[in-house]
C-alpha cells in the first residue's frame, strides 16, 4: 500500500497528473456552485421546480468552470477561441445539463411518488441535489476526454513536430524523429 501511494503520489506531480488533478478540483468547485445554487432556488427560495432548478444551477456553475478548467487545468490564456474551445465546452455543458434534466425529473417522480413535496422538502430537496450530483459523475469521464483534446496547449514536443512536417512538406530538410540526421527531401 505505502508504494502504491508513493506511486500516486509521484504521478500527481507529473503534468499530466497535475491536469487531472486541477480539473478533478474544477469539478469539485462547480459541482459546489451547482449545489449551493439549487439548494438556494429550490431548496431555501422555492423559485422553481426541480427541473428549472436545475437548469439555472448548472448554467450558473459553467460559468466557473470553463474559466477554471481553461486557464487553471489547462493553462491556456489569452483569448478564447469561440469554435475550438467555446463551443465544445458549451455542448458538452449542454448534454450534462440536458442529462441533469433527466436526474431532477427522476427526483421529480420519486418525490411525488412519495408525497415528499407536500411535507418533506427537504428530503425532496435532498433527492434532487443527490440526483444532480449523480449527473455530474456520470458525466465527468467524457467531459474530460473533450476538454482534454479542446483546450489542448501546444507543447515543445508538438511545436516541434509541426516544424518539422511543415519543412517535409515544403521540401526542405526534415529530422526524423528516430535518427538524428537530416533527411534531404
């Protein structure tokens, strides 16, 4: 066990590690807007249903998130790029909030199924925070596939390849990447 977490531990400050672990903490930050929001609107306010709820949570908390997720576990900076970053962060935004929709309206059910809305709010209230946060997990795996490929930051490594296929295709000198001499082409 103690190797296993010195393992874990070595990995964590790895840059890769690093980004999992800063978009993990990303997570956990929006997932604690969305509760605090929801509990507020509909737990304390009672403004809406658990559905609109929901939404206005969710919407709420993206915000933080792609600005966290973008700058802090991506580190990008400078200007978003509206079709590479903006919109595939809102699209997947989108679809956890659509199947978020679908956890507050499953809570919706139960809830009435068992008269909570009447008597209980807070245990409703309980149920459609438990169903939001079940949606968020479900989701967290794919969105960090996307958003590992959508605020991608160009590494050395990469820089480096581009330049050399773009003198391979310019018909220059190029370097393979398993031998260390020119290639004239």
């Amino acid at each position: 066990m103690p190797q296993l977490l010195e393992t874990i531990w070595a990995w964590l400050h790895t840059p890769q590690g690093r980004k999992i672990f800063r978009y993990t903490m990303t997570s956990v930050i929006s997932t604690a807007v969305s509760l605090f929001v929801l509990g507020i609107v509909f737990g304390v306010l009672r403004l809406w249903t658990e559905v609109p709820s929901t939404i206005f949570a969710n919407v709420v908390a993206a915000f933080p998130s792609y600005w966290l997720n973008r700058r802090w576990a991506w580190g990008k900076s400078g200007r978003s790029r509206l079709v590479k970053e903006v919109l595939p962060f809102w699209v997947m935004s989108i679809a956890s909030i659509a199947f978020s929709m679908v956890g507050a309206s499953v809570a919706r059910y139960l809830g009435q199924r068992w008269d909570l809305a009447a008597h209980h709010h807070l245990e409703l209230t309980a149920l459609v925070l438990f169903a939001n946060v079940m949606s968020f997990g479900i989701f967290w795996v794919l969105k960090l596939m996307v958003f590992n490929r959508t605020f991608k930051v160009p590494t050395l490594a990469d820089e480096i390849a581009e330049h050399l296929e773009a003198e391979r295709t310019e018909g220059g000198t190029a370097v393979r990447p398993d031998d260390d001499t020119a290639v004239v082409r």
